[in-house]
C-alpha cells in the first residue's frame, strides 16, 4: 500500500484505527498514512483530553519529554485560534473601532442621468506604500505622495469625462495597499517589499485617495456600488475598508457598498453581468465556469457577461465561451523585484461604460503622464 500524508486523516480516525489493533504500524497501514502521523494525531486526542484546550482554541500540536524507561515526564500542549473564527474576531473589532466615525452627510445628485448607462472605474495593484526609486528600476519613482497625486488626479479626469450614467462602481480590486501591517512583508510568503514610510501614514493616504474617488463618483452618479475586494497584498486591509467605507456612507443611500469577504463578487446591470475577482487564486481561463458556478441566476438571467481581473499588473483581454475576461493593469510604477524580473507593462486605468442590454458601448482611457499634459 503507498504511503502518503493525508491531512484529512483525523484524530478520531487515527484513535480508532490505533485502538483497533494496539499498534502504530497496523493502524497507518490501514489509513494508508505514515507511523509518524498516526502518533502525532493520538498524542493529539491524549492531549486534549487531560488538558483541555482555553475556550475558541484547538489543539495544534504536542511535545513530549521522555524520561530514561520511556514514561512521559513532561508534556507541552500548543493551541491556536483557528483561521475562521480569528477573521470573525477582527472583523468585529474593526466594526467597534468605526462605530464612532464621522458619516458622510447625503448629498442631492445631480438631475441628468442616462439610466441604461452605468461607467465601471477599475482601481487595481494601486500599491499604495510602495517605494520604487527610478535610477535603480530604470523606470519611475513612486512613493505615497506620487501615489496619492497620480491615483487621484487619474481617475477624477476619468470621472469627470465620463458620460453620466446613473450607476458608477468604484471597482477596488485589491492590492491597493502595498504591505498589510507594521512589517513589510507579503501575508502569505513573507516576501520582503519595498515600502514608503510607516504604516499608519499608509492607511491615512489610503483613505484619503479612495474617499476622494468616491466623493466624485457621488457626484457624478446617481448610485455609487463600491468593491473593496480581497487580495493577497492587503487582505486585511480590505477587511478594515470594506468595514470603514460601509460606516462612512451608511448614511447616504446612494452609496452601496459591498461588504461580502468572499473574493468573488458581481453587479447585474439589466442583461449585463459584471465579475469581479483580484486574480490571485483562480486562473483567467476557469473564471467564467467559477462565476456560472458560484452565481448561476444571475449568469442565466444576463446574456452580455465580463468578468474583471487584475494582480499581473497588465493587460490580458480574451473571450471564452460564456463571458469576457478582461484583466486591468495598474497605474503604480515597477518596484526594484518586477524591474529585476523584467515584467514590464503600460500602466493606465479605464473606465469601461456598459449598457442594460447591449454590454459594453464605450471606454476611455487615462495614464500618469495625461497629469502632465
């Protein structure tokens, strides 16, 4: 029988088999895993029961000391929060920290909309906090003021040339914050960044630059849909932005915003479909069979359907059966490891305008040097 490790053995099932034949090598056998682990999920199940683990923990591991005749003379039990319930811990949190913010106060929209319109604004990789210095990626600099003047200056021109649909999404899909707290570092992997100034001055830029594009849109719209979706450079920060701008306009109903944690996301628009996912965890080519999959009523009431992406920073655009795929490139200049790397692309952002029936009708293109012209 191969051998393999199997974490979706349990500790139930290990105990079982061990009780079963009263030996280790018989009992891995049988559930086709390694000695090792049959006796690392007994020794789990003994812990747990002679020393319970604190309420909302589990039991992540065991040490034992061995004395000369092989008793146990010591024992260290290691527990953890699990991943779910520390997410739903923050989130509250975060909920409780914002319950004492300045709302934004409503405001009359303006009176000409076009109702069959509605102007998608696509913010992704925006990286803000990221420090890229030009002589040494052969490129541009970006720190939080470029950020801040480029970002913003960018998309207050795509807002106020856009035709006046009545429906604007501020679309944020993620990696808009280059680090996700005091250390520098990706979440996932702990891969060192490049990063500008202190954490806290990072958030405040964000906010600023993001309250602003919403202001505008506001202005311009008679409904305002935001996305602050989940990324695998900020996934905590989308977590405090989506709580935030939620507590912000809650008292504008003009204002929806999203505050679903899943990383997949859409907005029906009469027959149009738009999706949304960063583009960290699923490929381009299998988003249209996730979305028929994960919303299937909306798929099957749309016939024009496009699905946004990001996370490669460039431009990527291809129809597969079912939907478009179009993956948006990013604004933020190269940082030190893409220009090592060699991944170079054009940066810009569009607004996309889609129509009830027919799709997309209209799109318009903005970059940085437009600022200095």
């Amino acid at each position: 029988m191969a051998i393999n490790y199997r974490p979706d053995v349990t500790v139930a099932m290990a105990v079982a088999a061990y009780k079963k034949y009263g030996d280790y090598t018989k009992a891995a056998a049988e559930l086709g895993v390694s000695e090792h682990l049959v006796r690392r999920r007994v020794k789990q199940n003994t812990a747990t029961e002679h020393h319970a683990p604190p309420d909302g923990h589990v039991v992540k591991g065991v040490s034992t000391l061995y004395d000369a005749d092989g008793n146990v003379s010591a024992q260290w039990v290691k527990t953890s929060v699990p991943d779910e319930q520390r997410f739903r811990a923050m989130e509250e949190a975060i909920a409780e920290l914002v319950r004492d913010v300045p709302r934004y106060k409503p405001q009359k929209p303006s009176k000409h909309h076009l109702q069959h319109l509605a102007n998608l604004y696509t913010i992704t990789d925006a990286h803000v906090g990221m420090y890229a210095w030009g002589e040494e990626t052969l490129g541009a600099d970006w720190d939080l003021t470029i950020a801040e003047k480029v970002i913003g200056g960018c998309f207050s021109q795509m807002i106020d040339s856009a035709p006046p649909a009545s429906v604007g999404i501020v679309n944020q899909m993620g990696d808009f914050l280059h680090t996700d707290g005091f250390k520098a570092l990706t979440p996932g992997h702990g891969h060192l960044l490049d990063a500008d100034s202190r954490y806290e001055k990072i958030v405040r830029v964000s906010v600023r630059i993001l309250r602003r594009i919403v202001d505008a849109a506001l202005a311009k719209h008679l409904t305002v849909v935001v996305n602050m979706l989940d990324a695998n450079h900020d996934p905590v920060g989308g977590t405090w932005l989506r709580t935030l701008f939620q507590a912000l306009y809650e008292d504008e109903p003009r204002v929806k915003v999203n505050t679903s944690p899943s990383p997949f996301a859409y907005y029906q628009h009469g027959q149009t479909m738009l999706g949304f996912h960063h583009g960290h965890m699923v490929k381009n080519p299998d988003l249209p069979l996730l979305f028929a999959s994960q919303f299937p009523k909306v798929w099957g009431a749309t016939s024009k359907r496009y699905i946004h992406t990001g996370h490669r920073h460039h431009v990527d655009e291809k129809e597969h059966p079912g939907a478009k795929v179009i993956q948006h490139p990013t604004l933020a200049a190269q940082d030190a490891y893409a220009a090592r790397g060699g991944w170079l692309s054009e940066r810009e952002a569009a607004c996309i305008t889609y129509h009830d029936k027919f799709g997309q009708v209209g799109r318009s293109i903005v970059t940085p040097e437009m600022l200095e012209a």
